[in-house]
C-alpha cells in the first residue's frame, strides 16, 4: 500500500516534473474535427497550437468524464493505495463532480478505497505548481496528512495574472460580448484575468497592447506575491516560449524569486484563450509550517 499524489493535464505539469517524480497525470480530452485526441498522450502543446492557428480546424473540448475516472482510479483501488487527487478547477470545467462521481461508484465495489479529491479552484501551473511542491514534500518525508493540509493551503493562496493576445477565443466561448470583442480588437484592447474565489475566470482591468499587459502582470506579481525570494512560481504560455522566458527573467531579476518553472498552457485551456496567452502564477502568502519540507 502507498500515498499516491495525482492530477490531471490542465496542471501543465512539465514533463521533466512527470518525469523526475513518476507523476500520474489523467489526460483532458480535446475533439479536433470530430476526432478525440488526449493532452500530453497523442496531442502536445507545440502541435495543438499549430491546429489552432488553422481557421478551418474544429475545435471543441470536453471535461474528463466519470469512466475515464474510473479507469484511472480503480488500479489504486485494487491494490489498495490512498490517493490525493489535485483536480482541475469547478468555476472552469465539471471535472471535479465526474470524479466524485466515480469516487461513489468505486466504494461500491471497494469500500476500502481512501482518495481524497480536492477542487484547486486553479488553473494550469496555478495546481502544477502546488502538484510539484506535494510530491517534493512527499520525497522529504512529509506525511499524508500533512500533505493535504499543504495542498489546501497552496492552493487557496495561490494567484493567477492572465493577458491574451487575440479576443477571438473568449468570445467565440462566450467570456465577451460581440461588443466588447469588436471594440476591444479595434482599440488593441487586453484584458487582465485573474481567477475569483470561486476557481473562475475573471477580467479585472484592461489595458491597451501588449507590453502594457506583460508589465502590468509583472507589477501584480511584485503587489500580490508573498515572500517570493522564497517561492516557486511559474510562467505559462501559448506557444510564446521566447516572451515566457524572457518574462521569467524579469521576476527573478526584480523580486529575486528562488525558482521559476515555464510551460505551456495545455489543450484544457489554451482552446479557450488561444495562442499567446500568457501569465504569471505565485502565491500570495507564505509557506509557513511546510516550508521544513521543500528544501
């Protein structure tokens, strides 16, 4: 029997992550063209974007559902190991109901079995980054108890800062009136999003180009974050991986951050907010009693 840490691909968990410390992570489905392809598993990022980017592809995603979960869950099940589950975000996606669902009908077959769900209200490397933290956590010595107290705390102090470059996909998935996208596409509009204490996506202020957008996530990192010469935070991107790292450097010159992890937001997402999306992900509170264990 084990403690196993797992989570879905919305995570955008880098695969040197996946990798380093065996992370199990359950794939989002996305329909291209009437044809189911999985994140991470027979869809990547780099190609996912180029599929975008086709105006003659069609593109939809869906959650994943109750017997993808049961599929997922049941070999814990069977073998009787305890899992925590760090769930794609409820104010986003149905995923965390499709998994409790399959949570009840597996302890009708085993009524033994300890998983424990737990809705992030995050989004991409806002969970990865917490994911990552857990498994470290894990690795020096950190029970299971205290993990789930850790997950719940990085995961209710953890910020999102989000800019797009185009407003087509938020209105073509119903985030923006037909008014605002025209006016806004015309003014070079660019809308800050955070994520509100319901896990979902919220325009908080806009500001007009690009390099306003990108310093205006970098003064919100500087206004929210928390002791961040001691964090871990990430950048996110679709498929602007030169203005990701370049951002990056910018947070660790200017707030001496201890580490930052870049990725691309995944299919789960990025289907939504389209290529160029970019954000900063950090916390706004310490560490505190769990910080013995990720040294």
């Amino acid at each position: 029997m084990a403690f196993k840490i797992i989570t879905d691909s919305a995570s955008d968990v880098p695969k040197n992550i996946i990798d380093e410390f065996d992370l199990h992570v359950i794939p989002t489905p996305v329909v291209i063209d009437e044809k189911d392809y999985f994140d991470g598993e027979t869809i990547f990022p780099k190609d996912f974007y180029s599929t975008l980017e086709d105006k003659t592809k069609d593109i939809k995603t869906y959650h994943i559902n109750t017997e993808m979960f049961k599929s997922n869950f049941e070999p814990y099940a069977k073998s009787g190991d305890e899992v925590l589950y760090m769930c794609f975000s409820t104010g986003v996606a149905g995923t965390f109901n499709a998994a409790n669902l399959a949570k009840d009908e597996l302890l009708e077959t085993y009524p033994d079995f300890d998983i424990t769900i737990i809705d992030t209200k995050c989004a991409s490397l806002g969970f990865g980054i917490p994911v990552y933290k857990l498994l470290k956590m894990q690795r020096n010595g950190a029970d299971k108890e205290t993990i789930i107290r850790a997950a719940k705390h990085f995961t209710e102090h953890m910020e999102h800062i989000v800019t797009v470059e185009t407003l087509e996909y938020l209105y073509k998935g119903g985030r923006l009136s037909r008014l605002s996208f025209v006016v806004g596409g015309s003014l070079n509009i660019k809308p800050m999003i955070d994520i509100d204490e319901n896990g979902a996506l919220k325009a908080f202020a806009k500001v007009r180009g690009r390099k306003k957008a990108i310093n205006k996530i970098i003064e919100l990192v500087g206004e929210r974050g928390k002791d961040l010469e001691d964090q871990i935070i990430g950048v996110v991107h679709g498929d602007r991986e030169e203005e990701a790292i370049e951002l990056a450097e910018i947070l660790k010159e200017k707030y001496k951050v201890k580490e930052v992890i870049i990725s691309y937001v995944g299919c789960a997402i990025g289907a939504h907010t389209g290529p160029g999306v970019i954000a900063a992900v950090f916390e706004n509170e310490s560490d505190g009693e769990f910080k013995k264990y990720l040294n």
